[in-house]
C-alpha cells in the first residue's frame, strides 16, 4: 500500500469512528429520539445538520464535474437547488413544522383525513428515497474504490455497511450531530484544495475572486482547439432544458421528505425558518465554490495532462483508469494525448483534481474524506426517511396502531437494514452518473408531492380525492416520462432531469379540478389549514385570529 492510499484510508476510518461514536453516544432511545431528534435541535445546528444532509455526493462529488464538462449550462444545478431552498424556507417549512407531525406522509394523511392519501404518500417517499440513495451509494464505491485502487462495485459494498451500522444506531437525533460532524469535515475538504490551486496558477489565495480570470483564458484555449466556448450558454443542451432542469431541481428541493423531515427537529416556526436561513449560509459556502472547482480543473487538464506524449502521463491517470472511470487513448496514433481523446467522469473531477494539481497525500486524502462524509450524510437522513415511512407511516399509522416503542423502533431499524441493502445491489450497476440520478429523485418527488405540499398548506378547499389523484397522476407522469426519455422520446428537447416540469403542472392542475369536483373538506380542517398561516403565537378559531393568552399578544 502506497502512502497517498495509507493516509487516505487512515483518514476515512478516523472520520468513519467518528460518525459511529456520535451515533453511539445519541442512540435513540424513543421514537421522538429516532424520527425528530425530540425537536430540540438549535437553529444554528439545524442549519449546519441541513447543509451536511444537503451536500450529497452529487453536489460535493458530481456537482464540479458538471459544470467542467458542461460549462455554463451546468448552472443550472447550482441555480435550481439554490432557488428550491427559498421556496422550502418561505412556502413550507414553517407551516409543517407548526402541524406538529414527524413525517410529510403523515401530514399529507392528517391533512386530508386519509389513510389512502397516506399509504400512497408513503410509497412514493420511499421511491424517491430510494432513488436519492442509490446516487449516494454510488458516490461512496467512487471514493472507495479509488482509496483502495479496487473497482467501484466493492467499495460500495464497504459503503453499505458503514451507512447502515450508524443510521440503524442513532436514527434522527444521532444522525442529526452526524451530519454537523459531517459538513465541518465535507466543507473544508472542498475549500482546501481550490484555495491550493488557486495560489497555484494565480496567486491568490481567494478562489472566487481568480476564476472568473481563468474562465477567460478558458475561452481562448477552446477557440484555440474549434471547441464550443466553455462559458457560452445553452452550448451543451437547449434553452428549453436548461429551464426544465433548473425548475425541476426547485421543485424537488421544495418537496424531498428527506430534506423537510429536517426542518421537524426544531422547537417553533420561527426555529424552522432560522434553520432555513442558517441551511442557506452553509449550502453557499460550498455551491460559490463549485464554479472555481471546476474552472481550475478544466484549466490544469487542458494545459498539463492534454498535448503531453502518452507514454508519458502522470502516474495518477492509471489508477484512475483502473476504476473504469477515466478513460485516455491515442485514437489518432500521433503519440500525443489530445484534449478530445480524453474522457472523463463527472463523478471523478473533484476525487482527481488534488492529483491532477499535485497537492500531496494529506490533501487527496481530507478530498477523500470529505466526498465520504457527503455521500453518508445525506444516505443517512434518507434512510431515515425510508425507515420512518415504513415504520411509522405504514406499520404504525395503518397495520399496528397499539405497536409499543420498542417494536416501532424495531420495525424502524429493519427497515433501514434492507433498504441500504437493496439499494446497496442496485448501486453496484448504477443507471446512470450520480448528478443524473439524484435529478431522476428530485423530479419524482416535485411531481409527486409539490402541488399536493403547497395546495395543502396554501389552499382550504384541497380535499382527498385531489391529493390522492394528484400525487398518482404525478408520480406516474413524471416516471413515464423519465423512461421515455431514456429511450429517445421527448418534448421541446427536454430530457429525463427536467421531467419535473412535465409532471408538476399536470399534477397541479388535477389536484384543482378534482378538488373542486368533488365535495369540500371539513370545516375543521378547513379551519385547521388556515391557522397553519399564523405563528404559533396566534391561532384560528371560528373566522377570527386569537392571540396567544400567556403572551399578552
């Protein structure tokens, strides 16, 4: 074992004990503990356990990669899953932490007083969940497998057991000081090596204030090489999915369980939206650095690894070559490797690039750590939304409602062990490159559950049959159009990442029609969804606003 590998490895074990003691240490113990962390969570640590949940390994791992390969279209990620979070913060989060309930199938049922509506709302969590976690799974085997210089299948394999040993242990509230653990380790390992690279080639320590000049010099080189400019726009896809796309992402954002289901850890509404705001701080930090990650990749590539001899590339193109992710040949036969005849991975720019900049073993090795601490992160918190939406949801809610905690729990865990493995095999042949999966996520669950959310909150006269038919239209859209698209079949070019903007108005508009064909909810909850507009302060009650008696106010 060479040195870059020891260290590497020795710090992704260290970090490893560190998750599995914190969820040692925060086991839960009720079920309070295991689906909401008892709601005692600060705002400050809420914010930061959203960042950590929220820097996947699609956004730590592919999310330079993207905007390497495809320049300014690749914005529209960073545009989209910055822009879902305000309509989280603003539209949602608050009035759902304020129903009181652990899970968004819960409060889909309690809203429209329906177990239909739950056990569907249930199913399609899982779905998307699932889903979700086959990406993060995925990112682990990349970084594990090239620590370990095996192929990705196994170190996905090791990847598995280690998300699933500390998510089974400490459910929400161990998971919660996990992912606070998880960003501080993920965000200095993504800032480190830019602000290397940026002494490098410009001398400057601040990144974001250097790449736009390298951007320039980006541009030469690829009109140098009859190259579509790197920062020109619409130059890899179309206007039309640039737009779906970054819709897609928004909604997605707005309505992913895993990512709501945060927002119940904290005590009040004004808590929600202080997390929300802190998530945003810490989310910036991170998607501000992107963009320079990837200029300064793409510039060191072009300028020291293309137009080089190939027999005489850098040590560190075999091993990558070895993971099936990089590929490089001579297809011209004139002993130079040129631009064109490399291919690269998204999901391999930011693993490569402290090699490809020679930033030496410690920093490969804190990058390695920090892309396995995006990719637990976030499968933690989904596997608890997995686990809850079984056990709570479903086993709960509708088969066993006299169930004790233990058994709740029990069921809890369980389900948490065979989701991870299930998703596990799936990982081992991903369907496609991690940035696309976690898109396919983000489009089930805007098309499944955003207008159901919003109406729900927003709009008294939402009844049952109109969630229940939205959420089925929806999903089934949004999933029929991802395999069309797979297979050729689109409209205005919109491809399988943007299928959300299909399934989304769809979905809206039969919720409308439906609801307003069939008889009104309630009045009670009628009542019920207009006091989730007020703080907790005031109250609804009979047409009029109260105020809280205990305040004065």
């Amino acid at each position: 074992m060479d040195q870059q590998t020891l260290v590497s490895a020795l710090m992704i074990m260290a970090t490893f004990g560190l998750y599995i003691g914190i969820s040692v240490y925060n086991r839960a113990k009720a079920t309070s503990d295991f689906y909401v962390a008892s709601r005692g969570v600060p705002p400050l640590w809420n914010g930061m356990a959203i960042g950590g949940d929220w820097m996947s390994a699609a956004s730590f791992i592919g999310m330079a990669g993207t905007v390497m390969v495809m320049g300014y279209d690749g914005l529209a990620y960073i545009m989209g899953w910055t822009g879902g979070y305000l309509f989280l913060t603003f539209l949602l989060a608050p009035q759902l932490r304020k129903y009181g309930r652990y899970t968004v199938p819960e409060f889909i049922g309690d809203r429209f007083d329906s177990n239909a509506a739950r056990l569907i709302a249930a199913i399609a969590t899982i779905i998307i969940s699932f889903t979700y976690i086959i990406g993060q799974l995925s990112g682990s085997g990349v970084v594990i497998g090239r620590i370990l210089n095996i192929p990705a299948m196994y170190g996905t394999m090791i990847g598995v057991v280690v998300i699933a040993i500390y998510a089974t242990l400490g459910g929400m509230k161990g998971i919660t000081w996990t992912q606070v653990a998880q960003y501080m380790i993920l965000i200095i390992a993504y800032i480190i090596p830019i602000v290397f690279m940026s002494l490098q080639i410009t001398s400057n320590p601040l990144p974001w204030l250097t790449y736009g000049g390298i951007v320039d010099r980006l541009g030469q080189l690829d009109r140098e090489l009859g190259l579509s400019e790197y920062f020109a726009p619409f130059a890899e896809s179309d206007k039309s999915q640039f737009i779906a796309l970054m819709f897609t992402l928004m909604v997605g954002t707005a309505a992913l369980p895993h990512v709501i289901v945060r927002f119940y850890t904290v005590t009040t509404m004004k808590a929600a939206r202080w997390s929300g705001a802190w998530a945003l701080v810490f989310i910036a930090l991170l998607y501000l650095s992107a963009p320079a990650y990837a200029a300064f990749s793409r510039f060191i590539l072009m300028t020291r690894v293309a137009d080089q001899p190939i027999d005489q590339l850098p040590a560190w193109t075999e091993t990558w070559v070895n993971t099936g992710l990089l590929q490089v040949a001579d297809t011209n036969g004139d002993g130079i490797l040129q631009w064109q005849e490399i291919i690269i991975s998204n999901d391999i720019v930011v693993m490569a690039t402290p090699e490809i900049a020679n930033l030496g073993v410690f920093v490969i090795g804190l990058v390695a750590a920090g892309a396995m601490a995006a990719a637990l992160s976030t499968a933690g918190g989904l596997l608890i939304t997995i686990s809850s939406s079984f056990a709570h949801d479903i086993y709960y809610r509708l088969v066993n409602p006299q169930a004790s905690d233990r058994k709740r729990l029990a069921a809890g865990r369980w389900a948490i062990v065979l989701a991870t493995v299930v998703a596990g095999v799936v990982a081992l042949n991903p369907p496609g490159v991690i940035t696309q999966i976690v898109a396919w996520a983000f489009a089930l669950a805007g098309g499944t559950f955003f207008p159901v959310l919003l109406l729900g909150v927003w709009w008294k006269r939402m009844n049952a049959q109109g969630a229940i038919a939205g959420m089925l239209v929806g999903l089934s859209v949004t999933l029929t159009y991802i395999f069309l698209a797979q297979a050729g079949i689109t409209i205005l070019g919109i491809q399988d990442t943007g299928a959300g903007i299909i399934g989304v108005p769809i979905n809206l508009i039969v919720c409308y029609l439906v609801s307003k064909m069939t008889a009104a909810p309630s009045q009670k909850l009628q009542d019920e969804v207009v006091d989730l507009r007020y703080p907790e302060q005031m109250s609804y009650r009979d047409g009029e606003v109260w105020m809280d008696e205990s305040t004065g106010r």
